[in-house]
C-alpha cells in the first residue's frame, strides 16, 4: 500500500474530523499577513478613502466657485446693461421719490423741438408743461394721475441728472434741484405735424417707421387731448365715450380690410398659386348660399392674380380664400406675428388675432381672406409688416427713444437699432413689392405716384357695420429713394375706402420726408 506524502496530506480536503472519509494529516497553516503588509494595506485603504473625500469636496467646492463667478458676471451685466430697463418700470415706486432733488427733464424731438418741460417758480413748485398741446399727445404721452408715452417709458431717465458734478454737489448742499437729463426722441417734428394735419378731423391714427432702423419717425392718433390741462379735466376726459386717452397707433384694434390680401396673397404663392390665374369679377360672388361684393358693386371683369390685386378685387380673393390650406395660412399669420406680444420696447402694444382655423364656415373664410371675418390689427403691427416688406423681409424693432442727454446737451447715453430677425424671407419680401408696387402703378393707390420717390402699398376698405358707408379707410405700405425708406400705416375711422381718404394721407407723410 503506498503511502502519501507529505504534499498530498496538505492538499487533502477535510470535511468531518469524524467522518468516515477522515484520513489523518497535517492541515496547511493558515498564512497570516504580516504586520508591516496589514499596515500597509490600512495605509492604502486610508489614502483611498480621503482621496474620494478629497475628490467630492473639490466637486463641491469648485462647482460653487463656478456658480458664484456667474452670478457675479450676471451682477455686473445687469449693473451695466439691464438695470436702468427694471428701475424705469413702471411699476417701481421708487423713481417717484427721485423728483424730491431733480427738475424732471425735457422731452425734445430729433430735430431739436422741444415737446415737454418742466419749469420751477420762486416757491419751488414744479410745473410740468407742452407746448405743442395735443399734437404729440399720445406719442409724448403725460404725466398726471399716472404715465403714458414718452413719459412712461422714459420716466427714470427724465428723473437723472448728468450735469456737472461740481454743480450737483452745489445744488445738494444749497437744497436746490438738479436739472434732470433731456430724452431725445426719434420722432420727425415735420412728419409729425404732416401726419396730424393730413388725419384732418378723422378718429384713427398714422404711424411712420424706418425700415433700416426701426425709428420711429411719427405716430398721430385722434381722437386727442391736451395735455397741459389734462390734470384739471381728468375726469371729463378719462371718462370720455371716444377713449380719446387711448393710443390708438398701439392700442386701436380694427379690421384691416384690404391690407390683409398682403397675407393671403402670399399664402397663395406660397401653395404653388400663379400670377397668371385669371379671374371674371362681376361685382359679386356666391358659395354656399354667402355672397362677397366688391366695394361698392364696382365690376373689375376678367382678370389675372396681380390685377386682382391692385385693383382689391374681393370676389377673387374669396375665391383665393376657399382654395387655402388653413393650417398653413395660420402658420403665416404666426409668423407676421399675429396673436404674439409685438417685439418692441414701447409700453401697452396691444396684440393683432388672426382665429381663422380648420373646419370653420365657408363664409367666414370668404370674410378672412378679404380682411373682414374676426381678423383685428393695430396700425402699428400693419407698419411693422410694411417696414419688413421695405427691408427684404428682415425686421427692425420700433423704438423711439433714440438718446439721453444731459443739460449742456452731452449724450450719455444713446439707443442703437434691434434685429428682430427674418419675418419673411427675400423671395417672400421681394413678392410682395412687386405686388404692393403695382397698386401704385396700376391700382388704388395711383394717387402715389411721384417723382421724389418710389411707392409701394395696399389701400383697404373696413367695413364695420351692416351700413354700406360705415367703412375704415386704410392704407399700409412704403416709399423709397435710393436707401432713404420710409414705412407707413394710416387708418381713418369711417372715411370710407382707402384711396380717397388714407392714401393722401400717406402722400402728405412721404411728400414731407423725401422733401426734406
């Protein structure tokens, strides 16, 4: 019988000392680590566990480092950029308590004219004053029993002043005022007062822009008010039923009437619409029991898409209007920026609604595609989609506060142009001048045609009542010389169409300019 060796004795597995398998032998020792290895291996094991706490502290640490430098570089932005925008709000009355040591300043025009002061008698009372009365009335705005305008939204600036230092320091020390900052406007008092008188004795408004800028070179709205005596007559006047303390330039919602064939002749294109589609206008058309009539009855006969729209013949773009994808003519609106807040810094803009949609009324649909239906506007939308047309679809923001000047008349400050961005493509833009210019030349608005410049636009016929007579007259369009533009909405309450009323209007405004 052979016997195991030692080696074999080590290797055998032993299961139950009192087992039947039991053989004897001599287990293997159990290596014990040595102390310097376990030491070791403690080290290792520390060094492990304050590396990680190390790593996760520094995470932690550096993460709040991060987040301190930019709420930092945020503070100092702000600081720099945006907190003169959230002091002049409105809503802080805080800049009210800034009137206690400054001479609220002066609100002058871009040509020099001075269109609101203030001026202080030997009591100290202060007296805030225009001499202009209501010819800037709704765009300069007032400063009685809350703001409007100008004055709103300049209101901090007006409430700074910049003047000498030497000179504040003087007047703190004596108790006297410091002459608030002067804001100068980007209005045109020619155009202004061009504007007012061509409204003549119509409620409505007009407003001018230039399309390379967004400067806002007129805005008119009537009916009007006097600011000098408005404290005295606040409550006639607040009260009155023609809202005459309503701007009617921002905040006027109407039907647009014939201007709106702008969108839906571009919705037209843009289905693969051709200009070479004729059709025979007999003064009226009827679908499914609703009729459309052309203005007055008037006939225009057989006629192609451009003639359609230059003479705004309403039995083709009815036609045009039932033919529509309505989801993707919504999406145009949308993208005109109907049923948006409007990008400017100008304050109570009131926003245009196009509702039209999938599976409304054939007649309304009729009514939308003409400008009537539930389609509202404000004069100053209708400018701004005008101004884009003129600057091959690329859109300025409007603004009208072009600078801050101190008393000696040292600018501090001064407002640069705002791309909105792209609201119609180049293709898009360049369509529709070819169309708006042919209304010029072939159309309603005839009465445009001048040597000075060249005039693009559409006249528009609002109807508002059941009364054959009870209609808006409106026209939105642009004129140009070389790169001098100039962007224009004019609506006149009740005047009836829009080439006998608004589009003189507009002429009187584009007269002024290019004469200048």
């Amino acid at each position: 019988m052979r016997l195991r060796n030692e080696e074999e004795y080590d290797d055998l597995d032993v299961m139950d000392l009192n087992g039947p398998f039991h053989k004897k032998g001599r287990k293997k020792k159990e290596e014990k680590p040595k102390k310097g290895s376990e030491r070791s291996t403690k080290k290792n094991t520390k060094k492990a566990v304050k590396k990680t706490s190390n790593r996760e502290f520094a995470v932690i640490t550096y993460s709040f480092f991060a987040a301190f430098i930019c709420l930092a570089a945020y503070f100092c932005y702000f600081l720099g950029f945006k907190s003169e925008d959230f002091i002049n709000s409105s809503y802080n009355p805080r800049v009210a308590a800034l009137s206690d040591s400054v001479i609220r300043g002066d609100i002058v025009t871009s040509d020099g004219v001075v269109v609101a002061t203030s001026s202080v008698d030997s009591e100290g009372t202060e007296t805030r004053s225009y001499p202009y009365g209501d010819l800037y009335a709704h765009v300069v705005g007032y400063n009685y029993n809350g703001m409007s305008g100008v004055e709103l939204d300049s209101n901090f600036y007006l409430l700074r002043s910049h003047a000498f230092i030497l000179e504040r320091i003087k007047n703190s020390l004596q108790g006297n005022k410091n002459q608030g900052d002067t804001v100068v406007t980007t209005i045109d008092s020619k155009l202004q007062e061009a504007a007012y008188d061509a409204l003549g004795d119509y409620d409505g408004a007009a407003i001018a822009i230039d399309p390379t800028t967004g400067e806002i070179l007129c805005m008119v709205s009537k009916p009007d008010f006097d600011p000098n005596t408005l404290e005295a007559n606040w409550s006639s006047v607040s009260e009155d039923d023609e809202a005459v303390l309503v701007n009617r330039a921002t905040q006027g919602l109407y039907p647009p009437g014939s201007t709106f064939k702008m969108l839906t002749a571009l919705e037209y294109l843009q289905e693969g619409g051709s200009t070479d589609q004729t059709f025979d206008c007999e003064g009226e058309y009827t679908y499914n029991g609703y009729t459309i009539h052309c203005y007055k009855g008037e006939t225009h006969g057989e006629e192609d898409f451009t003639e359609a729209f230059s003479e705004s013949c309403n039995v083709a773009f009815s036609q045009i209007g039932l033919s529509l994808d309505l989801n993707s003519y919504g999406e145009l609106a949308n993208q005109l920026l109907f049923n948006q807040t409007l990008p400017t810094k100008l304050s109570n803009v009131k926003s245009s609604s196009f509702t039209l949609k999938e599976g409304d009324s054939s007649s309304l649909v009729m009514q939308t595609a003409i400008g009537q239906g539930e389609t509202l506007v404000t004069p100053i939308h209708m400018a701004m989609i005008a101004s884009a047309i003129a600057n091959n679809g690329l859109l300025m923001e409007p603004y009208d506060i072009a600078a801050i000047e101190n008393k000696d008349g040292t600018t501090v400050k001064t407002f640069s142009s705002t791309e909105y961005g792209s609201i119609l493509t180049e293709d898009e833009a360049t369509e529709l001048q070819n169309l708006m210019r042919s209304v010029v030349t072939d159309g309603t608005g005839s009465k445009l045609q001048s040597d000075l410049y060249t005039a693009y636009g559409k006249t528009g016929t609002a109807e508002y009542s059941s009364s054959e007579d009870s209609a808006h007259s409106w026209f939105v369009g642009y004129a140009e010389n070389g790169d001098k533009k100039i962007a224009i909405a004019v609506v006149m309450e009740g005047a009836g169409s829009g080439s006998s009323h608004a589009v003189p209007t507009a002429k009187s405004v584009f007269d002024t300019y290019f004469s200048e």
